[in-house]
C-alpha cells in the first residue's frame, strides 16, 4: 500500500471502533507467521529468509532474520510496476522470436494466435512457478502448425 493507502486503513480501522496500534506489511506477516509455527529455529545465529508476494501487476520482498523466539526484518522492499503480467509478456516475446525463427510464423500478425500463446504462456508461468522446467506445446497454433518450445 501507498502511505495515503495506509492512511485510509488506519481511518476506516478508527472509524469502525478498532484501535489499530500499527499496521504492518503483508510479508512481514507472511514472516511473523512463519516465525510463530516454524519450530526448529536456531538458538545463536540468525537464519535469513526471503519472502516474496508477485501480484498480477506488482511484488514486494521481505528479507528475514529468525532465532529462537526472536524475529528481525533485514529489509523490505516494493514494486509497483513488476508482476506476474510482465513475466507472461517476456515469455510471450521469447517464444513468439523462437518460433518465428524455427516455425516461420510470426504470431504478432495473427490476433488468433498470438491470444493462444499469451494464454499459453500464462500456464506455462504457473507450472515454472513449482517446477524448474516444463515445456510449451501448442497444436495448430498458426498455419496448421503445432509449436514446441
């Protein structure tokens, strides 16, 4: 949230009767959570752990340092401009220069097709998203060809 969002929070929050001590960022929660049910924490030296939330059109990151019974945020950080869309469209780009390359077809012509990939290309994002290789099939994609990639 912007602070002016942040604001409006903590209005709507007195406004309905609450008395919000602090509002805190949702991979810190992410963070305060993980810290309460994660029972093997080191007793001495901090173990670092990096939380991060990718939105549709935005990321935050949160960098933590837990010991037994203690939690420390090292850092946090936003964008508001870097999302899952973004990945979607460098591997949109990627493969429609891949196939045009090897298929001869070029997808940025043809409205049809270049939905198929970008709609493929979101799935693809997913499956990467738990595994680290996955592949991209696409009958008929343009001109009667099937696509891999």
């Amino acid at each position: 949230f912007t602070d002016l969002q942040r604001r409006a929070v903590l209005d709507a929050a007195t406004i309905a009767g609450l008395h919000p001590l602090r509002l805190i960022h949702e991979t810190t929660a992410t963070a305060l959570a993980y810290g309460i049910y994660k029972t093997d924490l080191p007793e001495n030296e901090l173990l670092n752990v990096a939380f991060i939330d990718i939105g549709h059109a935005s990321m935050q990151v949160c960098i933590a340092g837990f010991k037994k019974g203690q939690l420390k945020i090292l850092s946090h950080a936003f964008d508001r401009s870097l999302g899952g869309r973004d990945f979607d469209e460098a591997l949109f780009h990627h493969f429609a220069a891949k196939f045009k390359d090897e298929y001869k077809i070029d997808v940025s012509q043809n409205a049809k097709a270049s939905l198929r990939l970008r709609a493929a290309c979101e799935k693809l994002k997913k499956v990467l998203s738990a595994n680290p290789v996955a592949p991209l099939n696409i009958e008929c994609l343009m001109d009667e060809k099937d696509v891999r990639g």
